[in-house]
C-alpha cells in the first residue's frame, strides 16, 4: 500500500473520537496489521497538525454471516448470495486505533512532536504514516551512521528500524523461546556495534557465538584452557562458597586472610593477588588469629583444594584484557558446571568492571575501553527468587553502568526466573515469542504494548518481535522483523538444535549391537 492513499475514515461513536482512542473505517479491500502506525491530518484554527495514532484492534461488520444466517443456509443448503465488500452498503471492517504522538509547526515554522493535544476530526481521512512520521513518533534515529539498523517495521509502510546508538548505554533485555530468534537478534545488533567500534563480550553458555566472533575478527578464550582467573576477582564470601569447609574458625582465617590482601590492593600496595599468595598469608596470620596449629594448618589445606580447579591462577594483565576484548571476545563456558560457570562469570564481570573504572596518570579515562558485555541464559545468573554470585555485580552494572561506558545486554527464554529489577533497568526490550505464563512475568515492563499486541506474539514469524523501551530509546512499542545479518556473518549459528533424527539414520542405524 502508498503512504499517500487513503485507507480509511475517522468514524464517530458514543465513545470515540477521544484524545485516547479513534475508530476508523477501513475503506474495501485495504488490508492492515496490528501494530501499524497511522496519520490522521487534523485541521484546527486554521492549522493542520499530524495525529499519529498505532492499530491496537479490527473487527469486521457483516449481518448476513450472523450465527442464525449460517444456520439457515446450512439446513437448506444454500450459498451465500450477498454483495461483497465493496459493493456492499452493510459489510464493512472497523478498526480502533490509540493516538500516540501528534506532530505540529510551532510558531517559528519548526516540526516538533507531542503527546496527541488536538482532537481528530470525524470524517478525516487516514493514511499510513511515512518514514519521517515513523521515525520521530517512535524517537530513532535518523542516519544510519548514527544509528544501529536492527530491521523494519511490520505491516504498513516498511521502515528501517535505527536504533539510537545511545540505547546500548541504557541497557537491553532480549527474551523469548527456543528458536523464537532472540540469539539471532542479538548477532545483529552485535554486528551493528561492531561497525560503530564498540567491544563486545560473550559469556557464551552454549557455544552459540564462537563462529560469529572469529568472523568478526575477534577471539575465542575457554577458561581453564586459554587463561586462568585470579582470586583476587572473588569476595570472601564468594571464595568461602568454594572452600570446603564447615568449620567457622576456618573461615575466619580464610576470610581475614583474604580481605587483607584485598586492602593492599586497594591501598595501592599490590595489584592482584593468587591461591599462593592467600596460602602464604593464612600461614602468617593464622597464628594471630588462634593457637590452635593444627586448625590453621587444615584451613590451608582446605583452601589448597583450590589448586586442583584449572579455572584458578595468574590471569591476564590489566593491559593485556585490552587487546583481547578489541574488536570482540567470546568466552566459551560450556564445558563448566554450573559453579564454575558462576565463579567465571563473577570474576570476569567484577575484573572488567574494575579495569573499566580503575584509573591513573598513564590511563586517564580507563584501563579498558567501553564495551558491552552480553549475557546469554541471564536467568541463570540473575535469578528472581534466590542469590548467586553473578546477581549483585549485574544489578551493580545495570545500575550505575551508563554513566561509566559498561553496557549489559541480557538474554533468557524464561523471563519469570530473572530478577525483575535487573530488566526494569534495561531501557530497550525485545520480545519474542513467549509462553502465557512467561508473557505474565514481563507484564510489569512491557511499556505501552497493548494486550492485543502481546497475545499476537506467539503467532508472528521467526523472528519478529515487539520492540519497546523508554522515552528516551524507544518511545512506544512497535512490532519488528529483525534484519539479516551480513552474507559474510551468515553460518554462524553455533549453538543450534542438531537434527539426531538424520544422525540415526546415517550413523547408527547400521550399526552392529
């Protein structure tokens, strides 16, 4: 359909037109979507102004398919023999549209843009909205240099969707089933801030992104293989988790031990410390702390458990992250379990953030750059009803992350199972597909999506999703279908459901007991 045809008019009721909501008439044979905006010129004291409103419902208006009608041609067996559509003076479709933004020349002759003041007229024509009335209603950007280019609307004109590169700052929260296209979107928004420089950090869990980063130009680190964490990373509290011991007078020696060493850090008097380093301080301060030797003596060794996780050890030099993080790095943690995986992700998540805030005369504004750290399976690690070692250190980043150039993006196909803080923080949303009881857990947070809007996501395609945020990202929710990537990042979809019907077929079928 053109932007500049007619699609309909504005129709009066006992409820509507309103400054909320208008009824519109759809003219035959004009076919829309929900989700699609709209423009309804609007004439008032000489001035035209622009009311952009979004499809929220439709229903179709015809007597002669009423249930008794039906009935009666069944039981006699006849056709149905009435006018179509648009020979018709009865038959007719509705649709109920909520006013979003109006757009108007203020007394200079300059375009700005408000929450709808003017009353639509009844009897107006409407039209779709054009790409300039799309992009300043939902508050994009308008260059894609400028701008992260995630898709195109659904239904109505087809507009590109640029995010405003300010939205990364803000956080953003991706959800939706298994092969809903939520990992998809998110190789595509990575891919947009790849272009504009940005690093990116998977924690990858399922080995989903290592083939997309390699073809980046990044580079692909497995813990306990490729580099080892310091301790120095944890808490106490965090290193006492892994210590096995029940013994308080242990974890007393283990704890002071520790969170001395953690003072001469932040004293200045070292830089990092290691399992040794802890060991060699538990047998120096030990004795201080009881005269029982043989106690600190079985601390020690309870504590030297540690030695046998490869997970532990030098680590990388502060200057060394920023050469691994540039362009992209990916974290490859799926062969841990989940307490290795938990420990990883803490003490990297803490190390970034610290080498991000941490500075001196040689590196003023950082010992990194900024970055963007993607957490695939965030429920995992930020989880509702219960603690983890990841959980306070995401609310920290989310928090105060936009004022200090660290970006989260988040990732779950269970939405119930997160801590709602921690989305309520993340100012873009994309949502997929969900179950009913998942649509329930973002409720709280889905901005200005109707209910119709929800209750249709798990009918769109692959890939299409609701796109919202806050005034200051994404100013009303719209349905997207998410882009393709780039030919030279296709094939890169580690991760993906193997099909073990073919691999019975070719090689076990014929296998001899």
């Amino acid at each position: 359909m053109n932007d500049d045809i007619c699609i309909g008019t504005v129709v009066s009721d006992s409820e509507t037109p309103t400054f909320e909501i208008v009824r519109i008439k759809l003219k035959a044979n004009q076919d829309v979507r929900p989700g699609t905006l709209l423009r309804i010129p609007t004439f008032r004291n000489q001035t035209q102004t622009e009311i952009v409103g979004r499809i929220r419902s439709a229903y179709e208006h015809n007597p002669n398919e009423s249930a008794q009608d039906v009935n009666v041609r069944e039981s006699l067996g006849l056709s149905a023999n009435y006018p179509k559509e648009e020979d018709s003076t009865t038959i007719y479709r509705q649709i109920e549209v909520e006013l979003i933004e109006e757009i108007f020349r203020d007394e200079n002759g300059k375009t700005d843009i408000r929450s709808p003041q003017t009353l639509p007229n009844s009897g107006a024509q409407v039209f779709l909205a054009n790409d300039e009335e799309i992009v300043a209603s939902l508050g994009l950007a308008k260059d894609e240099k400028e701008g992260l280019n995630i898709g195109k609307t659904v239904g109505g004109k087809e507009t590109k969707i640029l995010l405003k590169r300010e939205a990364i700052q803000r956080h953003l929260f991706i959800c939706g089933t298994t092969g809903s296209g939520k990992s998809y979107s998110l190789k595509v928004i990575a891919e947009e801030l790849h272009k504009q420089g940005l690093p990116i950090i998977f924690i990858d869990t399922q080995d989903e992104y290592s083939s997309f980063v390699e073809k980046l130009g990044g580079k692909v680190l497995t813990p306990g293989k490729d580099f080892s964490i310091r301790i120095s990373s944890l808490t106490d509290r965090e290193l006492l988790d892994l210590v096995p011991t029940d013994s308080e007078l242990h974890k007393n020696i283990i704890a002071a031990s520790f969170l001395e060493l953690q003072d001469e850090i932040r004293d200045g008097r070292r830089t990092k410390f290691v399992l040794q380093d802890l060991l060699d301080r538990m047998a120096d301060l030990g004795p201080r702390l009881t005269n029982n030797a043989s106690s600190v003596a079985l601390a020690i060794r309870r504590t030297e458990v540690l030695r046998r996780d490869d997970i532990f050890g030098e680590g990388f030099k502060r200057t060394d992250w920023r050469k691994l993080i540039t362009p992209c790095l990916a974290v490859k943690c799926k062969h841990l379990n989940s307490r290795k995986l938990q420990t990883v992700a803490t003490a990297l998540l803490r190390e970034f953030q610290n080498l991000r805030l941490m500075t001196d005369k040689e590196n003023p504004d950082g010992y990194i750059p900024p970055y963007v750290m993607v957490v695939d399976e965030a429920h995992l690690f930020v989880p509702q009803s219960e603690t983890s070692p990841c959980k306070q250190i995401i609310r920290e980043g989310v928090r105060i992350g936009r004022h200090h150039g660290i970006c989260f993006i988040l990732l779950t196909q269970s939405p119930v199972d997160i801590d709602k803080s921690v989305i309520r923080q993340c100012n873009t949303r994309l949502v997929f597909a969900l179950e009913p009881d998942q649509l329930d857990a973002i409720r709280g947070v889905k901005a200005d999506a109707s209910e119709e809007m929800l209750r249709a996501l798990p009918k769109q395609p692959r890939g299409t999703c609701l796109l919202s945020g806050t005034y200051e990202t994404v100013k009303h929710t719209i349905p997207v279908a998410i882009r393709q990537l780039s030919e030279d990042l296709k094939g890169t979809d580690g991760g993906s459901t193997p099909n073990i019907f073919a691999e019975i077929d070719t090689r076990w079928s014929k296998k001899e007991d």
